[in-house]
C-alpha cells in the first residue's frame, strides 16, 4: 500500500512539473478561442447527442453556447459574433423558449440581458420581463419532489440554477428593481437546501441520486455541477459584493472551490462522476470547462488564493485545450443526460463550447489579457 501511495505521488509531481513548464499566453488563448467559436458557428444547425434533428435556437443547449459567446463577442474585437447573437434573437422575437416556467427555457434571457446591455434597445428584453413578472406573480405551487406534479416548474434539479437564476440576478441589475431578487433567493435557497450534501459540498443532480450509490459512490454528476458552479458566477457578477445576496452564494462557491480542488484528476479533467474516477476514467469538457471557468474567476477577484489554485485551473485548461480537435471542434463533451454516462474524443455539444469560451474568458484574464 505504501508503495502504491509513494507511485501515486510521484505521477502527481511530475504532472505538476510538466504543467508549470507549459506557458498559457493571452494571444494563444484567444486564437483557440477563436477557432472554436468559427467552427461551433460553422457546425451550428448540426444535428447533436444522437438527435435527428438540430437543437431549436432557444434550446437550453444553445442557451448555455450564448451564454460563452457573448463572452468570447466581448474579446474578439470585431461584431461578427454580436451580429450572430443578435440574429438568433431578432428571428426569434427576442422570446424565450417554449415553457413559461422551465428553467431550461429561460437560458437565452442571459444573452438577451447581455445584449440589451450593450445596445440600450428595450425590445431585446421586454419579452423577458414580461414572462418574469407574470411568474413572480404568479408562482408555482408545486414541490421540489420528483415525483410531484409539474414539479419542474421549479427549480429542482441542479443544472436549473444555470438557466434561469443569473437571468433574475441580470433583470435586477438591469431595473434596480428588488422583486427580481427577492424571488430568485427564495427559490435558490429552497433548491440548494434540497439538493446540496452538506458533507460533500456537491449538489445532486435531483432528488432520484440521493439514496444510490455508483460503484460504492455517491453520484454527482460533473456537468450538473458545473452548471452550478458556473452559475454561481453568473449570479455574484450582478450583485454587490457587500450585500447579504453576494455573501449567501459567496459561501457556496467557496466550499465549492475547495471540494473541487480536492477531487480534480491527475490529467486536469474532472470525473463525470465527481467522487467515481475510476469508474469513469474518459475525459469530459464540458463540467470541466466550468470548473476552470469558476476556479478561474474566483482568482481573478481574489476570492481564492492565486498560490493555492493556480496550478489546478491551469493544468484544466491545458487539458481543455488538449481536446480540441485540429479545425476547432472541442471533444469528448458529454450528450444530454442527468447522470454519469460515456463521452468520445470526436462527439461534442454545443454547451461544451460555451463551457470552452467561458473558461477561456477568464483563464485570458488570469495571464495578462487585456
């Protein structure tokens, strides 16, 4: 046992080692942010996760993509990509998706928010607000468990708190106006008490993973996750870093932060089940481009300690960047699911690039990009 500990040890160190000697410059993290984006855009009506048919625009997946663009339109130095995004949202009227109540199909309300705020013209957000206040006046009655009826017209499954949170969190910034917040924390509260292990500091995908074990584990799903932790972010960019708001959610990332610190891979990747790495051993991008993209963000404010963090988010991205492929597709992105599942070096989704931009946003930031 001692010698397989000392084994274990000397992988960890030389992994180290190889990742200090590899440099990260702003220039190369913008070319392959670049590539990836042209080649998601290029490749944006292809049909994903073994679907006959593309994505809708204001499909989720696409949504969480919008969500790293809109980042990526802010660096790139020329509207190409503005114009993208603001053509999803003219051809569609600036709507959200199908459901009025589903997180999932609040997602495009984050790009929408983004866009308004760079171009002031209110018709990009009204459709939004409108549906927002008719949901806090009119909120749903149903319970956080699985089997309840209509139960996900709230937000009871964690990748929820991606989707439809930040978009409240950026009405409130927008409007000044309380009534966005106010609903947000009661509902996220609500969901973070259900959902989260308080030992583990990891969230359930929902109420179904809370009694099973995966191989002697218990299951938290990667990009689940991810969505959260990235989602955090998202949140705390819109608030004021003394309120009472910031703090709550400050206090989960931080033990967040610390657990995935903890459980990342010798390769820089996270397990598609957080706590069973050998179980599943394959790469996955698109959880682990939001915990580089979080990981990141949390030094760039100095919120984590730069010493203490910095080897593990660049040995992250150096992973990330190691499975884009050659014209810029980014692999072994995870299909659609709710569980610890299977990904390959040459499937992707939408969302795992959005994940990409994110991550490269603030990894640019962190070694000197201006």
């Amino acid at each position: 046992m001692k010698v397989l500990k000392w084994g274990v040890s000397i992988v960890l160190f030389l992994g180290v080692i190889v990742v200090q000697a590899q440099e990260i410059e702003p220039a190369k993290v913008k070319k392959v942010m670049k590539k990836v984006a042209d080649w998601q855009i290029h490749h944006f009506s292809d049909s994903y996760s073994g679907r006959k048919n593309p994505h809708h625009p204001l499909h989720w997946a696409n949504g969480a993509l919008y969500v790293g663009m809109i980042k990526w339109a802010g660096m790139a130095q020329e509207d190409t990509y503005y114009n993208w995004l603001k053509e999803i949202g003219e051809s569609n009227n600036w709507n959200l998706h199908e459901r009025k109540y589903h997180a999932d199909d609040h997602t495009v309300g984050q790009f929408y928010a983004d866009l308004y705020r760079k171009y002031k013209d209110n018709k990009m957000l009204k459709p939004t607000i409108e549906q927002f206040n008719f949901i806090r006046m009119h909120p749903s009655k149903s319970s956080l468990r699985w089997d309840t009826p209509y139960h996900q017209d709230r937000w009871d499954w964690c990748d929820a708190l991606f989707m439809s949170p930040p978009v409240w969190a950026k009405l409130y910034k927008i409007t000044g106006e309380r009534k966005y917040l106010d609903f947000m924390m009661t509902e996220y509260k609500a969901t973070t008490d259900f959902l989260m292990d308080k030992k583990e500091n990891l969230f359930y995908r929902d109420e179904r993973y809370m009694d099973k074990l995966d191989n002697g584990t218990k299951i938290f799903w990667s990009r689940g996750n991810g969505w959260v932790f990235a989602g955090l972010v998202n949140i705390m960019n819109e608030l004021n870093p003394k309120s009472k708001e910031y703090k709550y959610f400050l206090k989960i990332y931080k033990k967040m932060a610390k657990k995935l610190l903890q459980i990342q891979t010798a390769k820089g990747h996270w397990s598609m089940s957080l706590l069973g790495d050998a179980a599943y051993p394959t790469p996955e991008t698109s959880g682990s481009s939001f915990y580089v993209y979080g990981l990141a963000w949390g030094i760039n404010n100095g919120i984590l300690d730069k010493k203490e963090y910095t080897t593990a988010v660049k040995k992250g991205w150096i992973a990330m960047v190691s499975y884009v492929t050659e014209d810029g597709m980014l692999g072994y992105v995870q299909p659609i699911g709710a569980a610890p599942g299977k990904a390959w070096a040459d499937k992707t989704e939408v969302y795992g690039t959005g994940a990409f931009l994110s991550a490269g946003s603030e990894i640019y930031k962190l070694y000197g990009g201006k």
